[in-house]
C-alpha cells in the first residue's frame, strides 16, 4: 500500500504540479539525464554497471548538513545509517538488510579491518571530510568484479579530491561544545597541484563522557607522469573520545537514571591511522590505473555492557597491497578490463576484562594474526546493438592466515581457502532515457579468526571456505516529462554463514534470506528547485533458526522513506542563497528474532541553509530528532532494550572563506 501511494504521488501529482511551473522558467536543466545515458555506455565508471549505483558529488556534501561521515548517505534509498553515539566506533553502513553490508574504498583503498574485535569488516571511514571529496559512489550488490572482500550488500567507492580551486579556512559552532576548525590548501594553477586539508575538531557531546577529539592530517599531491596523473597522498589521524553507553529505556522512563548519564565514567577509546598511497590514471579511462598503499591502524576501545564486566578491545594491525588493472577497448563497443589487488595484513586482537579501564581482570579473547589475500578479476562490457549492453565479470580470490591462538594455543595453525565469484547482467535501453536492468553475481566475506580458531573450545578450521551472498536484481531508470526521474529495483539475496551483533557479542546467525525493492523519484520542478522522495521495503530472515519461529534477522527496519527538497537562489552580482532539507524515517525493526519486541517507527530531520557572496558562505543547519526513547543505536543487550540517548535539537552554524 505504501509503495502504491508513493507511484502515484510521484506519476500523478508530480506532472501535474509540473505543468504548472513551465510558464515561470521555460528552459530546465535536466540534471539526470546524464545517469539515464551512462547505464548504456561502455564506461568504467560504476554508473554503467547493470545495477543500482548512487553517485555522490562533492558540491551535493556542500549543499548538506554534514555532521558525521555517515551523514553522506542518509538521502540514499534503502541505505541504514547508524551513528552509534560512541566516539568513532561501531557505526554503521547497511543496505537490503545487512547491517554492515558495504566494502569501503577511498582511493582504491580497502578500510574494512578484517579480524576487527567489535565486527568483522568493519570499516573505519568517521576522519572523512566533505572538504576531501570528490565523489562516492554507492553499489548496490557485488555486481563489480573489480571489487571482491565484504561486498555483501554493495560497495562504497570513494575519491578524494586531486585540487581546489584555491585555497580555503572554516570554522564551525554548535550545540553541546562543538568547534571544528578546517583550512584547505590548493590552487588549480600551482604544479605540482597540492591538495591539502588540515582539520581540528572537539566536541564535549549531549551526555555525561561523550567528548570527542580529532586532528586530521590529509595531503596529496598530484603532477604530471607517463601518460597520465600520478598523486601521493599521505594522511594521519588521531582521536581520542569518551563512551557514555548505552541505557536501558525502562529506567530511563521510570525515572532511575537520567537520559544523560553514563554507563560508566571510565569508558573511552583512542585511535591513530596513517597511510602512504600512490595512485595512478591514465588521461582517459583506457589504460593502466593503479595503487599501492601502506597503512597502519591503532584501535583501543573500553566499554561496559551490564551486568557483564567493563572490557577492554585492542587492534593493531599493519596492512599494505596494490589494485592494478588494464582496461583495454579494442573495439568502440567492447571494453575487456584485467586486474590483480591484494593485501597483507600483520595484527593482533586482544579484549580484556576490566575494572576502572586499567586493572585486568581476565583476558578472554587473544589473537595474532596474519593474512595475505590476492585476488585476480577481469570484466567485461560488449554492445552487440545498440539498445542492449551485457556486461559479465569473474573474480578470483584466495587468503593465506597464519593464527596464533594465545588463549588455546592448540587452535593455532596456518591454512589458505580461495573462493571464484561470477557476475553477469545486461541493460536494455528500448528507447531515449529508459533503462531496463537484471544482474546475478556472488559476492563473499573472508572467514573470521574466531570462527578458523575460536577461543572458547578447542576446534580449529585454517581452511574454512568463505561464506558466499548470492544476488539477483532486475530495476528500471527513466526520465520522463524532461523533469521526473523515476527508478525501482527488485533484488534477492541468499547469504551462509551470516555473522552479527547479537547483544554485545559477534556470532554466526546461519544461513539468511532477503527480499526487497527499493523505489526512488526526484522532480526538477526549475533550475532552482528539486524534490525527491524514495521508499524501500526489506524482508530478511533466517533460513534454518536454531528455534523455530525465531526467523528475524534482527534490527533490520521493515522500510525506509526518504523526502525532501534542494533549492538554490542565484541573487546576483556573486552571491546565492540555498537550502537543503529533508527527513529519513525508520520503519517498524524487530530487535529480537522471534518478533516479539521491536522499535517503533521513528524520523529524523536535517537542515541547512547557505548564503554565499563572493568568496565567503555562511550557513547554519539543525537536526531534529522527536522520539524521547527512540534512536539509531537500540537493542538488546543482556536481555534490556537499551539505547544511545539523543538530543531533540543539534544545531550547528560555521563560516568558510576562500582566497
């Protein structure tokens, strides 16, 4: 019912609302209709893939109220955003049903830690900054054979700027001790072209211990090489914050303890994370793109889940690899791209019982850790008319491990599993701005160290296979009436061997099953206005529950709806006005596997209002948030519906100067 309401708001009173306008502004700048025309082409951009992609550009950050990374993505349809509240840690990035279901790249390379203590594939993406990028793009599925590790719901490719047009300083006030300070150094005329973005950020936070700290170090630089670009790129990050828990809702509506409080005064965490990457492009897409890259991670996080004890998590890892392909087009119709990536990581997981952060109690968990993956993928895309493109991939990847097991030494061992995952999909473009999809492809994550050698009894599996999703879509684009961009995509997914969060432990699910569809539409009622809205809807279970009837996957919201308009005023002589608003509304979400206790549907609404003039723009933005026991971060833990308390109003204001 809901997705019928949502066809004809968007087929019906749309057009109708359109014909309106067409008297006021004559000529209208059809801004998708460059999306409707790259599916059909032969491109490696990911907008061509047979599937549903979402890009992401720098001046749409711009125009949004950006408070947290995850922010980028809540205007995405079908995607769960979840800013757990504390510090940089645990959020996460979940599509159809996964909870944390992306592969994340920033310049080719991979932020997914595998073997991390809190989640397996976790990725550590909160030091990205608006000011950094120059685009996402956002797959649905693992329908690119270029990407491999953890695409299980779809890939989170991001590319970071190479220059700015010239150099810039912010700064930003808000709600609850925020100041964040950000100067950009660039200029299209200097060569070498630097691109550097220096950050300074601290915020005491709306509960008791939830300050936050970060110094973001980010610099590139980008000249001239062979025939093509060559930029290196080196970035630091250290963050220190406070962890204030979570609470359970019964006591906090009973009166027992206040919404504001901390679990316990002693929880907190740090990181540090540096990388070393050199990336190369040719000057067109054909020919050699590559990178190298170096990184190292330092984690540490203290958490108190009662009644169990304080715990103290540690991840250090060092991690280096490549991504090189060739991407050949021998014929106008025809591109034929190989490659090879790998990586090597060298790390240790630790999780401790403690008392006061500082005294162990226990150590429960205790791993080193040593893995080499390499994977070899070549794709496809072929034209044999011009109204059908079939594009068709084959990966193969194989992990090396070598475990050390401290706490069951005879768990430990070195082993190797390898897995081959095909993708094929068409597009056919019957007529102008019409596209008709389907793709199959498998995707896959690695085993995880617990599961190789677990720790709580003495079994050891070094060459377990890893656990394969398999997926099909069928979807359309269109743009119809020259201003209404409409897309809908039905998709299946089947996946082994899924492992959550259940309470505050990582365990293995079994086999899971989901169906859905997401729905997008967006009106470009002027050059100056557009609406858009969009709905999903997702039914994911277990397939084989160890009780019956006890078939959930749990916190996975029954649907989603996104609305909202973007406006932008050119007043003249240098100067514009705009504003960005918009809601995200959860859906019905079980928090349990048998469906019997759920969060109930909540909203959320963003704002930002930007006045520019020459080189200087100011701007102020607000988040509203109307439900008292209600947020992202809620479930349950030790047997209590608990939750990240949040603020009903957050409210930021900042101003920014280029030279």
């Amino acid at each position: 019912m809901k997705l019928l309401l949502f066809v004809v708001v968007s087929l019906v009173l749309l057009p109708s609302f359109s014909e309106a306008k067409i008297t006021l502004i004559p000529e209208i700048e059809v801004i998708g209709e460059s999306v409707q025309k790259e599916k059909s082409e032969i491109s490696i951009k990911s907008e061509s893939l047979p599937s549903t992609v979402h890009v992401i550009t720098g001046e749409d950050l711009e125009k949004t109220n950006v408070r947290h990374y995850t922010d980028f993505y809540r205007k995405i349809p079908g995607m769960k955003v979840i800013y757990m509240g504390q510090g940089e840690v645990g959020d996460r990035l979940g599509t159809r049903g996964f909870w944390n279901g992306y592969a994340v790249f920033v310049d080719g390379v991979p932020l997914n830690m595998p073997h991390h203590m809190h989640l397996h594939g976790l990725a550590d993406a909160a030091w990205l900054l608006p000011e950094m990028i120059e685009r996402i793009e956002v797959i649905k599925g693992p329908f690119s054979a270029l990407y491999g590790n953890f695409a299980l719901g779809g890939v989170i490719n991001i590319i970071t700027k190479k220059v700015d047009k010239s150099p810039s300083v912010g700064a930003e006030v808000g709600s609850f001790g925020l100041f964040q300070g950000v100067a950009t150094i660039s200029n299209t005329q200097w060569s070498p072209t630097p691109f550097l973005v220096y950050e300074a950020y601290t915020k005491d936070g709306y509960r008791d211990n939830s300050n936050l700290t970060r110094y973001n170090f980010f610099n590139k630089v980008t000249f001239p090489f062979w025939n093509g670009k060559l930029s290196i790129r080196a970035n630091y990050v250290k963050r220190e914050w406070g962890a204030p828990g979570y609470l359970s809702i019964d006591d906090v509506k009973k009166g027992i303890i206040d919404k504001k409080s901390a679990v316990n005064s002693t929880d907190d965490g740090d990181s540090e994370y540096y990388n070393l990457v050199l990336n190369y492009s040719p000057k067109s897409e054909e020919g050699l793109h590559g990178t190298l890259y170096l990184a190292s991670e330092d984690f540490n996080r203290v958490a108190t889940f009662p009644p169990a004890p304080q715990r103290r998590e540690h991840n250090k890892r060092v991690f280096y690899g490549w991504n090189i392909l060739y991407n050949y087009l021998p014929l106008q119709n025809l591109s034929i791209i190989v490659g090879t990536d790998g990586r090597f990581d060298d790390g240790s997981v630790r999780r401790h019982n403690t008392l006061n952060r500082t005294t162990i109690l226990a150590t429960t968990h205790n791993w080193d850790v040593k893995e080499l993956s390499i994977g070899l993928f070549t794709q496809l895309q072929w034209k044999p008319v011009e109204i059908v493109k079939i594009t068709g991939g084959l990966r193969y990847d194989r992990f090396d491990f070598d475990i050390e097991n401290k706490i069951r030494p005879n768990n430990s061992g070195s082993g190797d599993t390898h897995i081959i995952s095909p993708k094929i999909g068409f597009v056919i473009t019957p007529v102008k701005n019409i596209n008709i999809f389907a793709n199959k492809g498998l995707g896959f994550r690695s085993p995880y160290v617990a599961e190789m050698s677990p720790n709580d009894r003495d079994y050891r599996n070094m060459n377990l296979k890893p656990a394969k999703v398999d997926t099909w879509d069928v979807g359309l684009n269109t743009l119809l009436f020259d201003r209404l961009s409409f897309a809908f995509n039905y998709y299946q997914t089947e996946m082994e061997r899924e492992i959550r969060v259940v309470g505050s432990e990582t365990v293995n699910i079994g086999k899971s099953k989901r169906d859905g569809y997401e729905a997008e539409v967006k009106y470009y009622a002027t050059n100056e206005l557009t609406f858009f809205a969009s709905y999903a809807w997702v039914k994911a279970r277990i397939k084989n529950p160890a009780v019956a009837g006890q078939d959930r996957v749990t916190n996975v919201p029954e649907d989603y709806i996104t609305a909202g308009i973007e406006w932008t005023k050119n007043l003249g002589n240098k100067s514009s006005l705009s504003a960005d608003l918009y809601t995200q509304i959860y859906g019905k979400t079980p928090l349990d596997a048998a469906g019997t206790t759920f969060r109930d549907t909540f909203g959320k609404y963003y704002a930002k209002v930007q006045y520019k003039i020459s080189n200087l723009t100011l701007y102020a933005g607000a988040i509203y948030h109307p439900k008292k026991y209600i947020s992202e971060g809620q479930f349950i833990v030790n047997n209590l519906v608990v939750y990240d308390p949040k603020p009903r109003w957050d409210i930021n204001t900042g101003i920014k100067y280029q030279f």
